[in-house]
C-alpha cells in the first residue's frame, strides 16, 4: 500500500482528504491535512522519478534548498515579527514543498510519458 501511494501519490492525497473529512466534517481541515500528510509521497515519488527518468540522485540538492528556505522564512520572520515561530516556519516550509513537489511530480510525470512515447 505504501509504494502504490509513492508511485500514485494523488490518490494518497484524495484518500486522506476522503478520511478526514468523515471524521472531522470540515472540508478545509481535510484539505490542509491531506496536504500536509501527503507531502511525503511527493517527495519521495519526484526523487524515483528523478531517479528512473535522468538516473540521478538528488537528495542533497532538495536538503540544501530545504534549508535554504527555511532559513529565508526564519528571517522573514525576524524581520516583520519580534519572535520566531519555528513551528510555524516549518508548517509553511512544508506547504511550499507540497507545492513544488506536486508541480514537479506532474511535470516529471509528463516527461517520462513523453520519454517513453517517443
């Protein structure tokens, strides 16, 4: 079950939206938790993408840009607040990587289609 949500992790977001909003009833908080726990499986399926498709690893490169813009945020924050929330740094660290990672899973996605039609 595990490798089929890192291969198809959009049915892993729909799965755990469909999850939580029968528990909670709340279609924003199904919304903001499915993204948040499925934000793994993009990761993971865009390194095997990666991997698969140009036969190299990035896991360094996507650690160095992790740090990099959590540290960004952190100093955002410094700047427009007189405390850090590091809790909240890395809540919209983790919703920027959902982002990137949905984008270049899709895309990523396309290209070896396309690698593999041509």
């Amino acid at each position: 079950m595990l490798s089929f949500f890192i291969t198809v992790p959009i049915i892993a977001t729909l799965t755990l939206y469909m999850i939580v909003l029968k528990i909670r009833r709340s279609s924003r908080m199904a919304v903001h938790k499915a993204v948040s726990w499925s934000t793994i499986f993009y990761i993971l399926s865009v390194f095997i993408l990666i991997q698969y498709l140009f036969n190299v690893s990035i896991t360094g490169f996507v650690l160095i840009f992790m740090i990099i813009v959590l540290t960004i945020i952190i100093i955002y924050q410094w700047k427009t607040n007189v405390d850090i929330k590091i809790k909240k740094a890395f809540k919209i660290l983790w919703k920027i990587c959902f982002l990137l990672f949905f984008i270049l899973y899709i895309s990523f996605t396309i290209i070896g289609l396309i690698m593999e039609i041509v």
